[in-house]
C-alpha cells in the first residue's frame, strides 16, 4: 500500500467520523431512543405504551412543516397551550399523560430518532448480522476479596520463613557451640522458640496493638451499614431499569433535583411502564403482581379498581390469582390450571402478600413497604438538591454503580468523615452560579490567580452547623 | 436615692440591691429552686442505691451495645399515588386565616408532608399586614390538642359516647320541628357564609335567635357607635395617623379587638426613620400597668371606677377649647385632672391627627369619646367609618335576656357555637344550671369544657386549619379559609351542621365536601362579577384576601347624646381599694387556656407564667426602701382576697405602676374543664364581674378586701423576672460606689478591697438605652463617643483569622428596633413553634428551666413609681468573640465563618459551661428529655411537673414539630440559632435560581411573626440588605459592648415621648 492509499483511507475516516456525528445516523438514533423516549414508547414501536406507538409518526405529522414536529418534540405542551391543531387533537387523546420536553434534542436527533422508529418498524434495523453483537457493559467486579487473601498467604509465608530463618539460626548456632565444646550448648525445640519469652512478648504486644485497633475501628462503625443490602418486598432490580433500559435516575426519583429527599418513587410511576409491561423478564407475574396489589390496577381489563382500599385481602387474592392463572395459561399454553399449577399459582400469591403485608400492616392494598437502606441519624441534615442539582454529582458518587446492581446495597458508609473528605476535595461550581458572586473575594484572588480553586470547605463546608442544626 | 432612676431597674429586690437576691443571681441554680426540689415529695421517687446504681450501670452498657450493633429496620413508605402538589421534603404555603371568635389574622399555613406546622402572616392582608400575634402562633399547636372532641357525640353526665353523624343528624331532626324556640349563642361571627347558613337554619326554624356574645366584651362601644354614628359597627381606628394617642385602659397593643393591626400602625409612628426624628405622643388612663400601657410615654393613673370622670373631664376640657362648655368629671384625683390636662393640649394641638380610645363597656362612656374625637375633627381621619370594623358583634344583654327565657321554659333547644358560657361569664353558675333545663342542648365546641359538658350532644367543630370559610374583619376586606390538612378526628364544620339541620336544599349533601360548594356558591352570588368565576376563585385562594369596594360614609356626622351621656358616666367609688380584671395576652378569656405555648408566654409586664396573679402596687418610702401593699415582701407570696362575698386565694406579684389603692388580675385562668394544660391553671374571677344597670359586664369590682401577707409563697411560683438576669450591678456599702453584681458577690469582708477592679473595672454595664426625644441629639452624640471608647478597648480579637472569612461571603447579623418592639411575645411563640423548642410546665418554669431560646426582658426606667418601660427580646447574640465557645471542652459549640455561633447538639456532653459563661444568659439545658427524644425509654419518665407524661411524648402532639430541626435529647445545651434552617434553605433557593441571595430569602421566624417589624435579620456583608441599612443609625447600639464579646446583634436606643409637664 502506497502513502498516499493510506493517507486516502485515513482521510476517508476522519470523514466518515465528522459525518456520523453531524447527519442522522440510526446508531445515534437507537441511543437517543433508549435514553429519551423508551420509558414511554414501546420499544417494538408497534404498541402502545403510555405514549403511543411510535411507527409511522412521521407520516402522522406528514400534514405540517417538519419544524412543528421538531417543536413538538422538544416541548408538548408549549405547543397544546399554542393551539396547534395537530397537537389539541393528540391532547385531547391522551390527556392528562403529560410528554416530557426535551428543549435539547437537535434536529438531527430527532432525524436519528425517526431513522431508528422507521427502521425498527420496518423490521430493517437491527440487521440480523448484528445480532452477536454483545451489549453488556459491566465490567469484571475488582478482585479486593481476592487480594487481600494473597495478602494473607504472602504473610503466612514470610511468618513460616521467618520461623524457619530463626529455627536454622538455632540450628547453626547448636552447631557452632558444639564445635568449640561449649557443655551449655542444647538444641532448641520449635516448640521451645514459640514459648520463649521473647515471643511471648511479641505476641501480647501484638494482640494489645491489634485489639486496640479492632476496638476503635468497631466503635467507629457502630451504627453504620455500609454493604447493608437488605431483601426487598419487591425483588425490583436496578440493573434491569438503571442499566439494561437506561431509564434516568431522576424519572423515578425525582425529589433529588428539587428536596432534600430523593423520593421512594409511588407505585402510579411504576404504572407509567407497567400499565404496559405486565411480566417482568425474569420473574413474570411474580413481582409485578405486588405492584398492581398494591395500587389496585387490574391487568386483565386494564383498569383500576374502585373503592380498591376497601376490599379485603380475600377479594384482593381473588382478582390476582386470575390474572396470575391467566398468564400462567398463556405462558404455558395450557386451557385450564391442573392442580399443580394451581399450586404454584396460590405460592406466588401466598409470596406476593407476605410481602406486601407485616404486623402493623395487615392489608394488601395501600403503599409498598420499602426497607430503607440509607439511614442518617436525626442529628444530620442532607439535601439532595443541593448535590445533585446545584453541585452536580453523578449519583454514583455515593450510591455506587446501581446501575449493577440487583439488589440495592449501601455502596459509601456515610459517615462524617466521608462527608467531610468529600467537602475538602471538591471543587465548588464558582463560575457557572451568580449566588457565588457574593463571594468577591475568592472571585479577585481566582482572577490574580493567588487562588486556583475554592473547595467547599473553602466557604464554610466543614462547619458544624452546615450539617447539624 | 432619687424617686426617679434612670438606669433602669427589674425589680424591687434589684432596686434596692437585696443582698439575698444579689447572691442569688450568682449560682446557677438559685437558692430557691433548690429548696423547691428539696422539699418536692417526688423526690422519694428518686432513691436509689448502689444496686440499683450497678444495675443501671449494666444496662446502660448493654444497652448501649445492643442499640448500636443492631441495626433497626426502617421502613420506607411511599406514596400510592403521589398527589401533584407534594413533593416530600419541600414546604408548601397556603393562603388561610386565623379565626376565633374576634380574634383574625390573615395567614400564610406552612405545611410539610400534608401537615400545618407554622404559621406566617400573610403580608397582602390590608388588615394584619403580614403580622401575627402569639395566639395565631399557637394556634397551629391547638390543632394537635390531645383534648380534642374526636366524633360526634351524646353527652351523659359529662361523658361522651360516640355517635355518628347521620345519628346525630336522626336524632336533632326528629326533637327539632318548625315551632322550636332555638338559641344559638355563640362568639363574635365574622364570616359573612356562615351568617347566611344560620339564616337559612332560622328560615327553617323561625324562632330561632343566633345570640353573639364577646367574654371581653364591647358591647357598649358598638351601642354607642350605633347611637352616635347609626351603625352598630367598630370604628376603623388608626393608630398611624394619630401624633396623639389617648386610650382609656384600651390594651389595643395586645388584646384589644384588633391588636395586630393596631400595633402595626402604631409602631409605623413609634420608630425613629433617618432624619425624621418625631413620633406619636401616647397617654395611657388606667390603673394597672397593661402591655399598652407600658409601651405609653405617660400613664395617668385613675382607679377603675373614676373611668367615667376622666373621659367626663377629658371631654370637658375639649369642650372648653371648642367653644361649648361642659363641666363634668370634678369627681376625678387631681393628679389626673393635671395630667388630662396637658394631655388636651396635646390633643387640641393636634386637632384632626389625634386620637381617643377607650376599653370602657359603658355606653355614656364611650359616647363621650366619640364626641371628644367628633370636637377634635378626628372622624374621617384617625378614625373612619367607610372600612369599619367587625370584629367584635356581641351583645351580652341578649345573652341575659336568653337566660330568662331559658329559666321560664321558653326555650326548646340551645346550641353553643364556640361559646363557654357556663365559665366566663359572671353568672357562669346561673347559665351550668338554666342548660340543664333546656331539653335539647348541642355544643359545637371543640373540647369538654365547662359547657359543653353541660349538653346533651356534641357536634365538635373543625379546627380553623381543616376549615372552609371566610371572614369579612373589616368592611370590604374579606378573606378566606382554606383546609391545610384532612380532619384529623371525626368532626364537622358548624353552618354546615346548621345547613344539614335545616335541610337546605342549597348544600350538595353527596358532594365530598358540601360546605366548600357552599362557601363557593355564595361567593359566587355575593362578590363574584365577571365572567370567569373559577379564576376568580383561584385567585382569590391563593391571595387569601379579597377586597371589595365599599361606599358606606367615611366619616358619617355625629349625632350622640352628649348631655345625656355625661349625666350616665360610672361615678368613682369611695372605696378604699379596687380590683380591675383584664384580659392577659396569652389565653385571652381562657379560650387559649389548653395551649401549652401560649401558658407558658410570659405576660409581657408582670412576667408570669402558667396562672395570674395579684397585681401589688409598689410604694416609695424614701432613701431605697419600697413597700409593697398588703405587707407583701417576695414575689408569689399568697393572699386572701375577698371580692364581693367571694373569697379567693392566689399568688401576689410587687407591681410597679400599679396604682395606690387598687389592684388587678388576669382572668381566662383557674378553667376547670380544659384539657391538660389548662384545667387547674391559675384562679377564675369571672364571678366577681359585675354588670351594670344597662346590663353591659363591668371589669372591675369596687368590694374588696386583702389580707395582709401571711408570707407564705406559692408552690412553684413560675415567674421569670429574675431568671437568666445580666448585668446586674451593685452599690458597694464601704465605697458607694457601683459595681458589677458578680464582684458583689465576692465582696466580702475578708476580701474587702481585694476585688475592686475585678474583671477589668467594668463597672458600667450597658443593657438597654433610652432617651426622651428632646434630647436625642446629646444621648446620641454621648452614645457614639462611648462607642467609640468600647471599640478601641475591642480591637483585640480571640481569633485573628476570622476577619478574612467574615469578609469573604455572607456574614448574618440581626437589628431590632426597641422603639418598634412592644413586648407581645409573638416572637417567642414563633420561635418555639419554629425550633421545636419543648414545653416544661409550671414546676420547671419555677426552677428556672424554661427553654425559650428567646425571651423578652422588661426594664423599668424614670418614675419609680409609675415608670416607663423597655421591652428587649433577648436571644443569643451570636457573638464573634464568643465566651461560651472558649470553654467547651469538646468543642460542640464554635464559630461559623458566616458569623453564626454554632451549637452541635450530638457532641455536647452537658457541661454547661457555656451557660454559665455567656454573658446574655441566653444558652438553655435540657434538664429532661422534655419532648422524648432519647433512644433510651427511661429517661422519658417525667420528673418535670404536671402530667404523667412529657407534652411532646404524644404522637399527635408531634405531628407539630419541624421535621428540619433536630429534637434535642437530654443532657444537651440549646440555644437561638439564627434559625440556622431557614438560612441555609434560602442560600439553596437563591443558587437554585442561580442569583444572589436576597432579604426575602432569610427571615427568621421572630422575624416574620413581629406585627411591627421591630426584628430585621440579613446579611451585614451585602450593603444592599435591609439590615446594613437599618446598621447605619447613630441610635444603634450593642447589648453589653464593653465586655469586648463582639455580639451581631444591634439594638436601637428606646425614645420617649413623654410629657414632662405632667411630672413637674
């Protein structure tokens, strides 16, 4: 190959990567889906979801100037408010669901987007070839566990050697007494030079030392539950939402950008999916049940039930073992429930109220009993707005990556020293936020360059009564 | 000693520098308390021995262990289906109003979480401006009352059993019939919606009769309103337009008909604003000293039944400059005759911009007032007809009638509407019996009182903040009601009860709430013009006030009967001693009396909590000796009273200003059926009201008679005057020269000499300042060349770094105006209701552990007799050097770089050291765990008082604490903390919206709760703020500045406006 081919086909990538990144690209367009539109729009495009199904949209809006789908897009309700008559009449079909605004979806995302709607509907996309490819993104868990046995094995072998070193030593010494006649010379036992004084010594100093640092470490984490990962009445899987179909932390929890509290998210938000969704990937009607229990929704007419926090648990179980039969009869492909099935009709439910229901709570219905797993003491106040929206720290900061995680463990120990470690190292957002212009000083001194960053701490973030009042 | 002391002065045992109380001032725990808890019988509870000790020990350790090892599961419970409006964590305010009886205050409800737990004033209201007053405060606690009627109900002998509505309903429906003789007796009824219910329930029973009467009453003043003016209304009087305010004992600064809106405009004239250096003149006629009183530049003393002759003469001398002669009120003292005099001439000079009020229930009285303000060309200026007021409606001579008929079998049914008459009327005992005699009987009232127990059924009314309604205060300014929280108990609204009764067909009875259509349909036919009434409505709910044009006459020509009015005036009484009852700040006439708050408010001048007391005037003899009447020597010593037959016994209190030969006391005390904390409290003295020949209720009795002192003290006498005192000073016998308390105590004879010069030679202690206005202008220089030498003498700083982070972003600081300041307490409410600051109750009241983290301090000043007073709201002064922070030995209290004094409560360990070291006095302990904060049970037991439980230990009383503020355990200090939440909620806003922080983004709740704006709180760095505007007044001073402690908080110095041809 000349310089020149070479040169040809690199200038041809370089290209080709300018290109993909400015005009719609189908790639770009499945992403955009996945993060902006797939809690919502059901991903076959085929079926309704709480939005409609997306297949043929375009052709929906084929009536009006390309720009008033774009407008649509970025903001609904700015365009219901304006009158549009596209968008009264999809108003008026779908009221009150509210479509969230994306203002920051350019034009050739929204290009991307149809590309992708259009493909998928086609059956054009994915190509079938494709379908090897893996999407897993999770990364092998780091060997800590693994290390620190090495650790312990590296040790085990120096103490052996070291014991060996000092018995040869013996050895040697016995060896060279006796060639110079010494009558005191004996040999010494292995068992002899563990219980000689010295060691001893070395032992008890060691378990004072130690036990001395396992004290004041125990008693540091008295009270606290990093790693604590409680079972949960609901076998509900972040990896599954957070990871596998990207749904925004913020859609469920939605206090964080906004109050103090993250925010348990109510069962209506599981409905905006689950009102479609009716079996879960891994535990079918299992774990979803306990949802439409909770909430009273029935699966079978698509409907709520009225006056459902009156039923007892008896009527309750009734109208769930039918839809858990029902679906059992669908999967299984069967008319009728033979016994066994029935059996494992009646365990699940038996599973699905003793998890929606304890001691002080003796009704299905009403809201699902979550185990909190993040516990401050009374004595410290935390707002998550102030992290999330005015800081701007990722969530997996101090929550870990949830997005693997199955079951929800507390990932950070969320103790005071965590808290204040983060405070001096991190750097305040200075510039972007006109609050901070109160602070002229550290403004003149970032301009005479005799400071380069202010740290929290720098304006107050260590003082008791940020935390504690 | 001169007669007149113008360094100001606490008490008598301070005046007269008591060596007794000097030393007492010194420990910590005073003498007394300590004597209290030795003798207290309780304290057999508290042996224990050294097993018992071990065994403690153990568990405690254990216990310890095992809370901290395992880890409690915590349940999350969210919502089902999250209602739009509440986001968790985050407050929602609703527009409301604060009703009962007279009382109004247009409010803002704070809810978290669906719960009300502060109230703020509602600043669009043209009314209350954005102020509040303690009662409102409270108010929001009474919604958690333990006590509360919690269904429908019959009533047998004083017991309730539960019935539903619709039984209720069967039941009053089948004994009431179309010919049924009903009274409604209720309080003052203000909201025009429900008037027109009991309209419609009187349409359906026409001989029914809806009786409103007022347990203070003004009745006389609205005959005479009526008489003069053709209107049975209040006037609209204002106080910001007058230059001379005369008041007649009119409390209009804390009880009187419409108090918050009173001392918004009177402070508007109070305060001294950059160059206008003038104010109002105020002279108070009355016998004991009232809050209004205290606030005057001169008080006239008159005895309670020479009332009528000081208005007679009043009027006469008026008369006398206008032209017509009237000769009357010869009768009066002729200290007072003096004193009205230059008071006329105040008045005649100010013609047009002056202004007379009088408290009388006398209707020749209160005529002559009119017709003093008519001659001084005050109607259509102070006081205007066009915007009158109707906060107050009652007539308590229909109540009388009622009861006639009642006791000639005249009456079918009688329903009590927020009404107690069977306690705070003077023939309470006359109505307890003719109630037993009516066949059908319903109470609406919220609790068990004295009446409703009385009834055949309770049909318990909603607590305002779970109400519809509205409220026309004043002519044209309506406000509405609006439900912040879904009932809690079993009850119902009052009209719609009516309603239900009267079978209208006007409520929607399968509608969810029938009443709320109701309100909006009547709005809709009665204020509604337009074409989109639901816009209308949203609107006028989300202001909370509404105003309508109104055409009645500003000022209507006066028409009153002078000459028959000046031959009607009460004649003094030749008795030697007088009695006037009023009406206290906080429990009103004892309709407050189960709010724990509101008992443990100190009165603003007597300085009582949780009873009220005999007021004993206080005599100079000369040469610092004072004598109290009633051979009276310590305060909470037991008297004998016997007024009119009835005897009483109660606590005494040496009362300054009080006026020789008469005494006076609180009533809405010793309530026998209210709740918890009220019942038992203090002593009623309704019985010995009197009436007069119109049948109007008087507020004094003229037989009385004390016994002399017998010296016996009450038990745990909570008074807080001398509590957390500073700065008390000494004469030192040898040298005669002045000194601090605390070297007093150290002057002993062994080290005489030796201590001279202690602690600095600091012997000139700045509390507060005043100054008459005529001199303002030496006291102010003579101010700032004092200043001037404290500042030099504090250059020197404990902590030299400071200064770079004061200077770097916000640094907090607080100004209050005393001129402003009137001494309410609504502040100190407000702050409790904030910081979940507990309720002790009387016993530790008395010793000394009340937990307000801001209290009011009363100094007296000039006459020592009759003087003049300071009021100073006194809190942590968030000190840069602060002496409390040095003497931590863990470091739990310390500095912020935002200038606040920080206290973490989980790492005090309750050394108190800080207390004893904080000049201000203003650290608290929690000797208990007043509100069951602990982790452990045992420590909840109650060694506190009254109750077999803490106040706080009940769920439902919780439900009012400040989910934001931590709730302190026991063995922890606790102090203001410049309501640390609210700040820094306010810097999170202003970088949510990405702009600079400003004044309305941090406001204390002393802050938004004064009526007269006397606390402004802000950022001192940020030259734009409200606070570096008012920072920038040579009157501003700091509380004790030469102690080099460099506190935040400025005050202003006190000006006077007193007459001083009076004291010649």
């Amino acid at each position: 190959m000349s310089c020149k081919q070479v040169l040809k086909i690199l200038f041809a990538l370089v290209l080709s990567q300018v290109a993909l990144s400015a005009a719609p690209d189908i790639e770009l367009g499945k992403t955009s889906f996945k993060n902006n539109c797939a809690s919502c729009h059901n991903k076959n495009m085929k079926d309704a979801l709480t939005g409609p199904a997306l297949a043929g949209f375009v052709e929906r809006w084929a009536a009006y100037p390309k720009e008033d789908l774009y407008k649509w897009i970025r903001n609904s309700q700015a365009m219901i408010n304006a009158g549009h008559p596209k968008a009264t009449e999809l108003w008026a079909q779908y009221k009150p669901t509210v479509m969230t605004a994306f203002p920051n979806l350019t034009d050739d995302e929204i290009e991307s987007i149809v590309l992708y709607v259009n493909g998928v509907a086609a059956g054009t996309y994915p190509p079938k070839s494709a379908d090897s490819v893996a999407t897993g993104t999770g990364t092998p868990s780091s060997g800590g566990q693994a290390s620190s046995i090495w650790l312990y094995l590296i040790f085990g072998i120096l103490l052996a050697l070291a014991l060996f070193l000092w018995s040869l030593q013996n050895d040697l010494i016995y060896a060279k007494k006796t060639a110079e006649g010494d009558p005191s010379a004996s040999k010494k036992t292995i068992w002899e030079l563990l219980t000689s004084k010295s060691v001893i010594s070395f032992v008890l100093f060691a378990l004072v030392l130690f036990g001395g640092y396992a004290t004041v470490n125990n008693a540091i984490s008295l009270g606290r539950q990093q790693n604590y990962a409680p079972e949960q009445p609901i076998k509900f899987s972040h990896a599954t939402h957070a990871g596998l179909h990207k749904i925004d932390c913020n859609y469920c929890h939605d206090g964080a950008r906004r109050s103090k509290q993250s925010v348990i998210p109510p069962a209506s938000t599981c409905m905006n999916c689950h009102k479609a969704i009716k079996n879960g990937s891994k535990y079918g009607t299992a774990e979803l049940t306990k949802i439409y229990a909770s909430i009273g929704f029935d699966p079978m007419t698509d409907k709520y039930i009225s006056n459902y926090e009156s039923l007892s648990n008896e009527e309750i179980k009734a109208i769930y073992t039918k839809w858990i039969g029902e679906e059992y009869k669908k999967v299984n492909a069967v008319t009728t429930l033979s016994g066994d099935a029935q059996t494992q009709v009646d365990d699940q439910w038996a599973d699905i109220e003793s998890s929606l229901t304890h001691a002080s709570k003796p009704k299905v219905s009403g809201p699902i009993e979550w185990i909190r797993i993040h516990n401050l003491p009374d004595h410290v106040y935390f707002n998550h707005s102030q992290h999330v929206t005015i800081g701007k720290i990722e969530c997996q900061k101090c929550h870990g990556k949830v997005e693997e995680m199955d079951l929800l463990r507390q990932y950070s120990p969320l103790s005071m020293g965590w808290c204040i470690n983060c405070h001096r190292e991190t750097d305040v957002k200075f510039q972007d936020n006109a609050y901070y212009e109160t602070y002229k000083t550290y403004h003149l001194e970032l301009k005479d360059g005799t400071r380069t960053s202010v740290k929290v701490s720098d304006i107050g973030g260590l003082e008791c009564q940020k935390c504690h009042y | 000693m001169m007669k007149s002391n113008e360094n100001g002065w606490v008490s008598v045992e301070e005046l007269v520098q008591d060596r007794n109380f000097l030393e007492s001032q010194q420990s910590e725990i005073s003498p007394v308390a300590m004597d209290a808890i030795l003798e207290d019988e309780n304290l057999m509870d508290l042996s224990s021995n050294r097993r018992d000790f071990l065994k403690v020990l153990g568990f405690g350790i254990s216990a310890a262990t095992l809370a901290s090892c395992e880890i409690p599961v915590k349940r999350a419970i969210p919502y089902v289906i999250a209602p739009d409006e509440i986001v968790p964590g985050i407050a929602n305010y609703y527009a409301s109003s604060f009703v009962n009886g007279g009382d109004y205050c247009a409010v803002l409800v704070k809810t978290r979480e669906g719960r009300p737990i502060k109230l703020e004033g509602n600043p669009s209201s043209k009314v209350t401006r954005g102020g509040t007053s303690a009662r409102v405060q409270a108010s929001v606690l009474s919604l958690y009352d333990i006590n509360r009627l919690k269904s429908a109900a019959k009533i047998q002998n004083g017991q309730a059993t539960e019935i539903s509505w619709q039984e209720l309903d069967a039941e009053l429906t089948g004994k009431l019939n179309a010919g049924s003789r009903i009274r409604i007796i209720g309080s003052t009824q203000m909201s025009p919606t429900a008037q027109k219910a009991v309209q419609e329930f009187c349409v359906k029973y026409p001989n029914t009769k809806h009786i409103q009467y007022d347990a203070i009453s003004s009745a006389a003043l609205l005959q005479a309103v009526q008489n003069s003016f053709g209107q049975r209304v209040i006037p609209d009087y204002r106080f910001d337009q007058a230059e001379t305010i005369v008041s007649f004992n009119a409390d209009f600064l804390g009880t009187w008909i419409s108090p918050i809106e009173y001392a918004s405009q009177y402070a508007k004239r109070r305060t001294l604003q950059g160059a206008n250096l003038s104010m109002s003149r105020h002279y108070q006629v009355e016998a004991q000293m009232s809050m209004t009183g205290s606030n005057a530049d001169n008080r006239i003393l008159v005895r309670p039944s020479e009332q009528g002759s000081a208005i007679a003469y009043l009027y006469s001398l008026i008369a006398a400059k206008a032209g017509t002669s009237a000769s009357a009120g010869a009768d009066l003292n002729d200290k007072a005759k003096k004193a009205l005099t230059a008071a006329a001439e105040s008045l005649w000079a100010n013609k047009g911009k002056s202004l007379v009020v009088s408290a009388s229930n006398n209707v020749a009285e209160q005529t002559l007032v009119l017709a003093i303000n008519s001659l001084l060309g005050n109607i259509g200026t102070t006081i205007g007809f066009n915007r009158a007021s109707f906060q107050r409606q009652g007539d308590e001579r229909m109540l009388a009638e009622a009861l006639k008929e009642i006791n000639a079998g005249q009456v079918d049914a009688v329903f009590l509407w927020n009404a107690n008459p069977c306690y705070d009327l003077p023939n309470a005992d006359e109505w307890a019996q003719a109630l037993g005699k009516v066949a059908t009987s319903v109470s609406f009232n919220t609790i068990m009182d004295e009446s409703t127990s009385l009834c055949n059924y309770s049909a318990p009314d909603h607590h305002f903040l779970e109400s519809w309604g509205d409220v026309e205060a004043k002519r044209g300014f309506l406000s509405l009601m609006q439900p912040t929280i879904q009932p809690i108990f079993k009850t119902r609204q009052s009209p719609h009860s009516l309603l239900v009764w009267a079978g209208s067909a006007n409520l929607v009875t399968g509608s969810d709430q029938p009443y709320y259509e109701y309100l909006k349909a009547n709005w809709r036919t009665s204020y509604f013009s337009g074409t989109d009434f639901q816009s209308f409505w949203d609107s006028a709910l989300h202001n909370g006030v509404f105003e309508m044009e109104s055409s009645s006459p500003e000022a209507p020509a006066f028409a009153g009967n002078v000459t028959e009015a000046l031959g009607n005036v009460s004649k003094p009484s030749s008795s030697t001693n007088e009695i006037s009852f009023y009406e206290p700040i906080g429990v009103g006439a004892g309709q407050y009396a189960n709010n724990p708050w509101l008992q443990e408010l100190p009165d603003p001048v007597m300085r009582t909590a949780w009873g009220n007391y005999l007021a004993c005037t206080v005599s100079f003899d000369g040469d610092r000796r004072f004598s109290a009447e009633n051979g009276v020597k310590e305060d909470g010593e037991l008297l004998e009273v016997k007024i009119a037959g009835s005897s009483y016994t109660l606590g005494s209190v040496k009362q300054f200003g009080q006026m020789p030969g008469t005494t006076s006391v609180a009533l809405g005390y010793g309530r026998k059926q209210a709740g918890i904390c009220g019942t038992g409290i203090g002593t009623d003295f309704n019985a010995s009201l009197t009436t007069d020949a119109n049948g109007f209720t008087q507020y004094y009795n003229t037989n009385v008679e004390i016994a002399a002192s017998a010296g016996k003290i009450e038990k745990h006498f909570a008074c807080v005057q001398h509590h957390h005192t500073m700065g008390v000073t000494a004469i030192e016998k040898s040298s005669g020269q002045k000194i601090n308390a605390d070297e007093a105590a150290l002057v002993d004879d062994a080290f005489k000499g030796v201590t001279k010069g202690y602690q600095g030679s600091l012997t000139k202690r700045t509390i507060f300042r005043h100054s008459h206005i005529s001199e303002i202008k030496e006291k102010t220089e003579a101010l700032v060349k004092e200043r001037k030498g404290h500042q030099h003498l504090n250059e020197q700083t404990l902590y030299p770094g400071h200064e770079y982070l004061y200077n770097a972003g916000h640094k907090w600081g607080m100004h209050i105006d005393l001129n402003a300041c009137i001494g309410c307490g609504t502040c100190a409410v407000a702050c409790m209701a904030e910081n979940n600051v507990p309720v002790v109750g009387k016993r530790e009241v008395s010793r000394h552990h009340e937990m307000t983290w801001l209290r009011i301090d009363r100094y007296y000043y000039g006459d020592v007799e009759n003087p003049n007073v300071v009021y100073q709201p006194m809190m942590c002064q968030h000190c840069e050097n602060a002496p409390c922070e040095n003497v931590c030995p863990v470091n739990a209290t310390n500095h912020s770089s935002e200038g606040l004094n920080q206290m973490a409560y989980n790492r005090c360990v309750g050394t108190r050291y800080c207390a004893n070291n904080c000049p201000y006095k203003v650290r608290r302990f929690n000797w208990y765990d007043f509100t069951t904060a602990d982790l452990f049970p045992g420590n909840h037991k109650n060694l506190a008082g009254e109750t077999d439980k803490p106040y706080y230990a009940e769920n439902l009383v919780r439900m009012v604490l400040n989910p934001d503020v931590t709730v302190r355990s026991r063995g922890v200090i606790e102090k203001c903390s410049f309501c640390v939440q609210r700040i820094q909620e306010g810097k999170l806003s202003a970088k949510k919206s990405q702009r600079k922080l400003i004044d309305t983004d941090v406001r204390t709740a002393c802050q938004t709760a004064c009526p007269t704006g006397a606390i402004t709180f802000g950022d001192s760095n940020n030259p734009e703020s409200q606070l570096s505007k008012k920072l920038d007044n040579p009157l501003n001073y700091l509380v004790l500045e030469e102690v080099n402690v460099a506190s935040s908080v400025n005050y202003t110095m006190k000006v006077n406006n007193r007459d001083h041809s009076i004291d010649a």
